[in-house]
C-alpha cells in the first residue's frame, strides 16, 4: 500500500492515486488528460499491471513487489512550450539514479541510452515518455523494487535486476516515492537551465560508452561504437564515416562491428 496522501504533503504532485491492479497507468495517465477534472501534476502509481508499455511494442515486465507510475504534466507549468522536451527521458533516468543510488551503495548505476537505467548488465529500470495532444507528458516507469528474478520469465533473468534481489531486503515504496518525486521535480526544472548543469551527467552515468552499437531509424541503421552521450541528449557513435549525433531511433546491441 502507497501513502498518497504523504506524497500529495510533501511532493509537488497535486493529485495521486495508488492501484493494487491495473491495466495500465499509462492509458490511466492519458483518460485523466482527457477528463480534465484533476489538477497536475498527477500520479498514478501502481503495483502491478496486466498490460504495461515499453517503447514501440514492447511490454515491460512488472513483477509482484515492483513498483510502476505515470506522472502527467503540463510542460507549461515548468516554463516549456507545450511541446516534445528534449531529453526528459535521460534527465528521468538521472532521478532514478539519485533516488536509488543511496540504496544500491556497492552497484554500479547508470544510463542506457535512449531511456533504462542498468545496475551492471542488468536493466533496474525503464522510461515511457509520451507527448500527448495539446502537449502534455505522461512520463512512465517501471522500477524493480522488491520483485524477484525467481518470477521474472526465463527469458529476461539474464537481462534484468531487482533491488531486492541486489540488498536481500523490501524497500518501502512510499519512501522511494518521496525521493523520487523530489529527484523528478528537480531535473525537469533543471532541464530549462543551461545545459552542462544537467547535461554533463548523461555522459558521466553512460555505461554504454565503448560498445558497438546499431541505431535503427526506419528504412535506416547506424553502427558504430559508442563514445558517450552529449549535453544535449544525443548517442554519439563513432561509425567507419566519423562521428554521428543521434537523437532517436530504436537501439540494438552489436556483439562485432
């Protein structure tokens, strides 16, 4: 059980509501946007969901004892145009990492480009990002929290981690919560200052750096191996025709050139 009216106390969310089950907080998120009848920001936060999104088609596994939220907000109450933000997905990323990091004191914590964070080789995380029309976000995640690989299907035991299974302990979600949404509020508001105060630390916490990559857009790939992340949010991958800044597309691992 989530606390939301502690987090309603001391957070800047402004409405927040918690589901032992659903289908998905963020079809959730997008019929609040629709209804317009509750303040933002808002959160829907869930336990466990029967039909949860990754990026494009994929479904994002939430384990009993995870937690998943989709926070909607109006970009204008940030001081952004009603319009895809740049980087919100990696500055996302870097919350997630601040909030958990404390948590995870003897793992290494950092991004995957373009939105998961890792603890090793194994993703803790994953970020959904959707603008809707008219332009507000709903940002979604699914973080791994007191779940366990021993539910996990086969397939994703070799690729994913838990906190519980890294510390051996259950971690109170609405104390991850409070953190979180604090490192949230934080970084989206650091997104409208100037770059390097934010910027700087997608290429610090990038664990992709040295790895050849495949960025698909389309009809279109690029290969090359990765040299970090830009203060701007763009993959820099140096390919055989020299660097190239990507800033979307959908990203493949190459285990050789």
């Amino acid at each position: 059980m989530i606390d939301t009216k502690l987090l309603l106390n001391r957070t800047f969310l402004r409405h927040a509501e918690y589901h032992a089950l659903i289908d998905s907080t963020q079809t959730r998120a997008r019929k609040i946007a629709e209804a317009g009848e509750w303040p933002l920001p808002a959160l829907i936060v869930a336990d466990s969901q029967t039909a949860g999104r990754g990026r494009g088609s994929n479904r994002w596994w939430t384990g009993a004892g995870s937690v998943a939220f989709s926070l909607l907000i109006d970009p204008a109450d940030f001081g952004f145009p009603r319009q895809p933000i740049p980087r919100l997905s990696l500055a996302v990323g870097v919350a997630i990492i601040d909030t958990v990091a404390p948590r995870l004191s003897e793992h290494p914590l950092g991004l995957h480009w373009p939105n998961d964070v890792y603890v090793g080789s194994g993703k803790l995380a994953g970020i959904l990002v959707e603008v809707l029309p008219g332009g507000r976000h709903i940002v979604g995640v699914g973080l791994n929290s007191n779940n366990s690989l021993e539910t996990a299907p086969a397939d994703l035991q070799a690729t994913v981690a838990t906190m519980r299974d890294l510390t051996g302990r259950h971690h109170d979600h609405t104390e991850l919560l409070l953190d979180l949404m604090d490192n949230l509020h934080a970084a989206i508001v650091q997104l409208s200052e100037p770059m390097e105060s934010l910027g700087e630390r997608f290429g610090l916490l990038c664990r992709q750096q040295g790895e050849i990559l495949t960025v698909y857009q389309g009809d279109q790939k690029v290969t090359g191996r990765c040299a970090g992340v830009a203060v701007d949010g763009a993959l820099l991958l140096d390919t055989p025709e020299g660097r190239r800044e990507i800033y979307s597309g959908t990203l493949r691992p190459q285990p050789t050139w």
